[in-house]
C-alpha cells in the first residue's frame, strides 16, 4: 500500500477495522525500511546471538553435570536446550513488555505523537502497529538461537507439534502485553518520559530471578516461586520448553501445577488465558486513560 493511501485513510473520520490492515502495512514497511538502512546493525545482531549461545556453553562448562540434569529432568536434562529456549524466548516476550511505551516515546521525542493520536487511529492499534515489525525480527532471532543451538551444540530441540507452539508464542504474548500497557500507561499518568518506567522496571528486575530463564523456579523459595506465577511469562517458558526440548515429560515443575489436575502444559495455557483475560482489559483501561489525561491537560507535545 502506497504512503499516498494511508494519508488518505487519516482523513477518514473512522476506521473500519478492514482500514487497519493497510496501516499495519505502512508501519512495517517503514520498519524494514529503516533496518535496511542499517545492515551493519543486522550482522551485529546475528554476531550478538553466536557469543551469546557461545557465552552460556562455556558456563555450562563451569557447573556440576549431574546438579544441572537431575533438576532439569522435566525438561529432557539438557542444559543447553534448557538454557537457549530460556533466553531466546525472554528476549522475545521482553518486548511485549516495553514495545508498546517504546512507541509511545518515540513519537513523542518525534514530534509525531499528537498527530497520531488526533487521527482516527485507535491509540491501542497505533501502539501494536508500532511493535509490528520488531516482533517479527524477535521471532527470527528466537529461531536464530535455535538454530545455532542445534547446529554447534547438538541440542535437541524439535517441536513435535508446531500448532501448539505458536499458540504459546500468541497468548503469552497478549498476556504479557497487558503489562506492556500499564508500563505504558505510565508515560501520560506518571510522566515516565525518560525511556524508563517504573512497571517495566520492577517487572524486568523480578523476571529475571523468578520466571525460571536460567534455572528452574522449584530451586526458589516458595514466596518467590509465589511472585513468578504472577508473571505470564514463567507460564510460557514452561509450556515451551517441554513442546520443543526432546525427551521432556510431563512431571510438574511450578507451584501452580499442583493445583490443577490436568498435564503441565494444558495448564500453562489455561493459566495464561487466565491472565490474559485479567491483565489485557486492565492495561487497555489505564492505557486510554493516560492518553485521555494527555489530551486533557494539552501534553501530547513535546515541549523544546
């Protein structure tokens, strides 16, 4: 779609919800377009993930063998496959957490912001279509890590279903996307306008010690076992890592697990959908409510 009829569709008083196809479109053009730009930042991504897998082999190297396996057992005993699928995925799912006030502060520090949001643009589908492009290189690069993973290391990761893998991929990322909002939100209610805020920052400091990235969440005591299942994303690293990791069975691993009596996975999803249902509508309202107190108090405009 030409940029000529995207212009045109922002003269229109309302969107119909067939009009944002052709807007997503615009953005992620004008996404690859800029990466284009910058191919030297490409090769360094791709550089970035080889030291990165390269970096966790060698700690590996470091630690106990039959520690590692005997509490890995759930998830095939494989430390590398536990490890790669771990980071790969958070580095993904971290992105449904700060994309969306990423947006906003971009347009904001652009001058763009105003003139987004007096246009009949959703802010909601303007913050999504912001993240677009950079979802799907997150993607590519989870399957960079898996790749390399299975190439260099022999890791044995193989999906024995690919339905059910990108059905984690999509709730968890709906789910995680709720807190995306209210980090968001915090750009208008809290003037968070310093590239930082303080739900994604609590969120991201307690991630990592909780959800179970590098070691699995039953090592932790029960009160921070308790937080993590608070977060969708410990959910969703352990339904990935028993549907891609070989030889993983179905003895349960989180807190949660105990308290439903059906195979880990299918309570992953549950849980998720769960969560969904609570974070996505609780985000969305403080979101539109940040935007409402912006237009309100005239500080959609960046001031110089």
């Amino acid at each position: 779609m030409s940029e000529q009829y995207y212009r045109k569709l922002l003269r229109k008083p309302r969107l119909s919800i067939r009009d944002y196809i052709p807007v997503f479109s615009v953005f992620v053009k004008r996404s690859a377009k800029q990466i284009s730009f910058y191919k030297t930042s490409f090769v360094f991504n791709i550089v970035g993930v080889i030291t990165g897998v390269l970096s966790y082999y060698f700690v590996k190297l470091t630690l106990n063998p039959s520690e590692i396996i005997s509490n890995l057992a759930p998830y095939g005993g494989d430390f590398m496959a536990f490890l790669i699928v771990g980071i790969a995925f958070q580095q993904y799912i971290d992105l449904a957490l700060h994309g969306y006030y990423e947006g906003l502060a971009s347009a904001y520090w652009g001058s763009t912001l105003e003139q987004y949001l007096v246009s009949p643009l959703n802010p909601l589908v303007f913050s999504i279509a912001q993240v677009i492009w950079s979802f799907i290189i997150r993607s590519l690069n989870f399957l960079l890590y898996l790749i390399i993973g299975i190439a260099l290391f022999k890791v044995k990761i193989f999906p024995l279903s690919i339905i059910p893998v990108i059905l984690i991929f999509c709730i968890s990322t709906i789910a995680v996307s709720g807190l995306g909002l209210l980090s968001a939100s915090t750009f208008m209610l809290m003037n968070a306008k310093g590239w930082e805020d303080p739900i994604r920052w609590a969120i991201t400091t307690l991630e990592g010690l909780v959800i179970g990235t590098y070691y699995t969440p039953e090592i932790l005591p029960i009160p921070l076992q308790v937080l993590g299942l608070l977060l969708p994303q410990t959910y969703a690293l352990d339904a990935l890592r028993r549907l891609l990791i070989v030889g993983a069975t179905s003895e349960k691993v989180l807190l949660a697990h105990s308290f439903i009596p059906v195979d880990p996975i299918i309570g992953d999803i549950l849980i998720l959908l769960a969560i969904s249902i609570i974070y996505v509508p609780l985000g969305y309202y403080v979101f539109n409510r940040g935007i409402r107190y912006a237009q309100k108090i005239g500080n959609l405009t960046r001031r110089v």
